[in-house]
C-alpha cells in the first residue's frame, strides 16, 4: 500500500517521497568526523548513513558532530564509530504514512529516519523536511502541517 488515511485526508507512504538508498550520502565506521562534515557540506545533506560491510550500521546526522565536537570537545579526527556506541537505529517501514513519520520522529525528537522494508533492508531515508515538503504539496493536509509544525517547537 502506498497511501494511508489520516483524518479526511489520504496520506501518501514514506516510500513514495523518501530519499531512496542509492541517493543516500554514506561512510564507514572509520571515517573522520571531519570527513563526515566534509560530506555533508559538499552534498548538501543533514546526514551520512554509516555503512559497515554493506550493512546500515548508524546514521550521524549535524546535530551529532555540534554535541560530538562542540559541545564535547571531542577532536574532529575522532572515528565515526567511536560515538556510535550508544545511538539507537531508528528505523520505520516503508508503508509507514506521512502521519506515523512525523508522530514517531516528534517522540523521539529527531530529524531523520531510516526507511526499511518487510525483510528490515534499509530502502531510504525520510527527514522533516521531507515531510513539510510533502505536506505543504498537499493542500488537503493543511491541518496535519500545522499540527506537524507546532510539535516541532
């Protein structure tokens, strides 16, 4: 299914305006937190997928590198896998709707998802942008982005 129901409106599934896998910024555990924000700047993206073996083992995202290397003072020659030890990979299924995206992120307080599929591959990447973008698409799902918006505050 690629559409869900949320109030009036039909909501589309995170897969059909996701950021699909092989457009997906990625490094390995190894590399440098410099490198990572390196990537991020000359790609234009929030967030690099850490790979290990072929297999999404992480996500950093800009949020991580300011706590990691402001805030923390950790040097920017740090490994990426050396603050991966206690994050989390959030991930949501790929039939998810645009409501459920933006209900999971908002309790957990993030900006990115990993997008699975029934086997637990990862298949793409959601972020609240993609979710305002989508929504604001939607004339039908005005209230949804408003809600959306103010839970982001």
């Amino acid at each position: 299914s690629t559409q869900s129901t949320w109030g009036t409106s039909t909501m589309p599934a995170v897969n059909t305006f996701m950021t699909h896998s092989d457009r997906l910024v990625s490094c390995t555990p190894d590399a440098t937190l410099k490198d990572v924000a390196g990537l991020m700047g000359e790609r234009k993206v929030g967030s690099v997928v850490v790979m290990n073996g072929g297999k999404v083992v992480s996500i950093v995202t800009q949020k991580d590198l300011v706590r990691e290397v402001m805030a923390l003072g950790k040097p920017n020659t740090t490994a990426v896998g050396d603050i991966l030890g206690e994050k989390k990979l959030l991930t949501i299924d790929e039939n998810a709707s645009q409501e459920e995206a933006a209900k999971a992120m908002s309790a957990k307080h993030i900006h990115h998802l990993l997008v699975v599929n029934a086997s637990g591959e990862t298949v793409g990447l959601v972020t609240t942008l993609d979710l305002a973008r989508e929504a604001v698409l939607d004339a039908k799902a005005f209230p949804f982005t408003r809600s959306f918006i103010s839970s982001l505050r």
